[in-house]
C-alpha cells in the first residue's frame, strides 16, 4: 500500500471516530453558521478552517467541539 493509501485510510478512520462519537442532537441546535463549522469539522478533520467558518475564537471553538463531543482524533503509522 502506498503512502496516499494510507493517509486516505487514516483520515477515513479518523472521519468515522469523529461522526460516531459526536453529538448530533447538540450540533443540530447551534446555529446555521456555527452548525456547518461543526458538520466540516467532522468531516474534514480541518480545525482551523472550521474555526475561521464558525467565526468563533479559536479557544470558543475547541470549547464547542468538548460540548458537541467531537473528539480531535490524528492517527498516523509509526515507522
């Protein structure tokens, strides 16, 4: 297998842990804007960019994703 494979593998992983261990109740009654930040933060895995969308402070957010059970999951093959 090669390395993009494997890279896809984890984020798919990743993905998975993510949405099972979500709250979808609780992400379902924020509001639009803070809602899509949340859904692309599971699905993308991309804090940041998903930060930026919300238009929260950084530390807000990361407050948020405790709240909404949302792990912050990196899973990555050691050599």
């Amino acid at each position: 297998m090669g390395l993009k494979e494997e890279h896809i593998l984890e984020d798919e992983f990743e993905r998975e842990v993510r949405r099972s261990r979500a709250d979808w109740e609780f992400i379902n009654r924020q509001p639009p804007r803070v809602r899509a930040a949340l859904r692309l933060y599971v699905e993308m895995g991309d804090l940041r960019l998903a930060q930026r969308l919300s238009g929260m402070p950084l530390e807000d957010f990361y407050e948020l994703l405790k709240k909404a059970r949302i792990p912050v999951v990196i899973v990555r093959k050691e050599d």
